[in-house]
C-alpha cells in the first residue's frame, strides 16, 4: 500500500515537473514571437497619417496608414505610394499609380474611362463625381483630358477623388508632364491601421498589364506572430495557477472521501 502512494506521488511530481518545463518553453517562444513581429513589422513598415481627402473613398482624412518601405524600382502599377517631390510639396505626400515609364496614359476613353497603352480601366476604388455645370458624366475618370507617355524611370500618378486631387493632372506643363522618379517613393501602403483595419487591395484592372501587380508584404505574418506569440505567453504563464486550482480541487475531494 505504502509503495502504490509512493509511485503516484512519484509520477505526479514528474507530471508537474514536464508541465512546469512546457509552460516555460511555451513563455519563451512566445516572447521571442511577440517581440519579434513587433520588431519585424517596425523594421518593415512605417505608419502615416493621410491628412488630405484626395484618395477617398480609398483612404479617408485622418487615417493611419502601414507602409512597407519599399524601393521605387518595386513599384507596380495600381499601388497606392507615399513619395516626395519638392515641385509637388515638402511634405510627403499619398496617391495611386496609374502608369510607369513608357506607358501612355490618356483620359478619357469611351465612358469616360482612363486608358493605359490603349486599354481601358476599370477603376472601383475611385469617387464617382456629380454631374457639373457643363454637363461632365458622373464617374468620369478625370474632367481634365489628358495624353502623357511616361518617361522611363518615371510614375504617373493619380488621386482616388479624381474631382479634388491635386496630382500629375496639376503639374502637366512642367518638364516630365506631371510624372514623378520612382526614386522619390519612399514606400506602399499595405493596409489601414486607424481607425479601421484593413489591407488595401491590388486593382484587378492593372494584372493583365505587363507586370502585374504587386504582391503585399509580410504585414500578415507578422500580425500573426505578434497574436501567436501572445497567445503562448499567456497559456504558458496560465498553466501554473491552473496547475494549483486543480490541485487544490483533488486534494479538497480526497479529505472528503475520507
């Protein structure tokens, strides 16, 4: 009798003894995970506040946007580009990229669609515009036409809110027609951070187009490790009051059995 209570107490302290070294590897790895997501994502992506409503209703004024630092040779088109040009302003500033060198961009087509080397877009994510005084139809890609081939090493860019950006539209009488160095970006915007939350999808209208688009970043990833490894830190750092509750439990039900 005495031997059968030795061998249980014996195998209940190698029990606790394998939980106690389980828990513990789990805290570790989830620091690690934790820390590093967080690390991973600083290290990746810089947060911006879009102050203008120029890329409604893709962005709304006041968000906080993710960026992926990215180099300009990285650039697809469709992205939507934190860059700086000082013709543009001193602060940096947010808009979509519609064509890249040796493209030719042109507004409009039939529709009132924007063409890119000759085919028409179908643009979702932009503002449709109200009928104006001159009779311009609603949902028209621009109300200034345009025709400009990209120099290479060059992006055409465009706002969302096609009737209110002030983007290459504006600049067209300048040398390189209102294009901007792909070395003037400075990152992509991947997702929404505030005050919602939500990755920004690539156009379908530029995948056909030589190129494609660009895949995101590994904001994803990195959220779930961040989210994985807090979820192991707290289930590890669980197990031992979890441990002593239980215990408590059993040793409560054996005096009464007694």
């Amino acid at each position: 009798m005495g031997g059968t209570r030795a061998i249980r107490a014996g195998d209940g302290d190698g029990r606790g003894a394998l939980g106690s070294m389980l828990s513990g590897v789990a805290v570790a790895i989830g620091f690690v995970l934790f820390l590093g997501g967080f690390v991973w994502g600083a290290v990746v992506y810089q947060p911006y506040t879009v102050p203008t409503d120029s890329m409604v209703p893709t962005v709304q004024p006041g968000d906080r946007v993710l960026a992926q630092r990215i180099a300009g040779e990285d650039v697809r088109r469709g992205d939507v580009v934190i860059f700086k040009d000082g013709q543009w302003s001193d602060s940096p500033m947010v808009k979509r990229v519609v064509g890249i060198g040796g493209d030719t961009v042109k507004c409009c087509g039939a529709g009132g669609r924007l063409t890119v080397n000759g085919k028409e877009l179908d643009e979702p994510y932009i503002e449709e515009e109200k009928l104006d005084v001159a009779g311009a139809p609603g949902g028209s890609a621009s109300r200034t036409p345009f025709e400009v081939t990209v120099p290479e090493g060059n992006l055409f860019l465009l706002g969302d809110r096609r009737g209110a950006s002030l983007d290459s539209r504006a600049h067209l009488e300048e040398a390189g027609q209102g294009t901007v160095a792909r070395s003037a970006v400075t990152g992509r915007v991947d997702a929404l951070a505030w005050p919602d939350m939500a990755m920004l999808e690539r156009p379908r209208a530029y995948a056909a187009l030589p190129g494609g688009t660009s895949t995101p970043g590994p904001l994803l990833l990195q959220v779930a490790a961040v989210v994985g490894g807090a979820a192991l830190v707290l289930l590890g750092a669980a197990y031992g009051p979890v441990v002593r509750v239980l215990g408590r439990g059993r040793r409560q039900e054996r005096a009464d059995v007694r």
